[in-house]
C-alpha cells in the first residue's frame, strides 16, 4: 500500500491482501474483508510514548478490536 488513505487502493489491494492472508493462515476457503477504520491523530496532540520513561501517554496495553 502507498496510501492508506485512497480508499479505492484499499478496496483493490489491501482487503485482497488481507483476504489472501486469513485464507493462507487459517486454510479457510473463503475470508471476506467488508470494512476499515484508518485513524489519525490529530496534528496538535503529542506523539503516543508507548509507555516509556518520560512519556506522559500510553496506548492501550492490550490488544483490541473496535
């Protein structure tokens, strides 16, 4: 992917990527991919720290589906 933002290049590429890749990890005969989110921050909030010294943000400390 170039952009992640063009979502014509997400439905043509990414969710057959993505597809392909459910199928090959999962042997299933059909993975179907029928929605995205793409998330920005917005340009006045400071970067995420991840938690490390001296950061006064975190991400979410476990994995998650929304």
């Amino acid at each position: 992917m170039a952009d992640f933002l063009d979502t014509r290049e997400l439905a043509d590429t990414y969710y057959r990527e993505c597809a392909l890749l459910a199928r090959a990890l999962t042997g299933a005969r059909l993975a179907m991919v029928f929605d995205h989110l793409v998330r920005e921050r917005e340009a006045d909030r400071p970067a995420l720290g991840f938690g490390r010294e001296g950061s006064t943000s975190a991400a979410v400390g476990r994995v998650h589906n929304d």
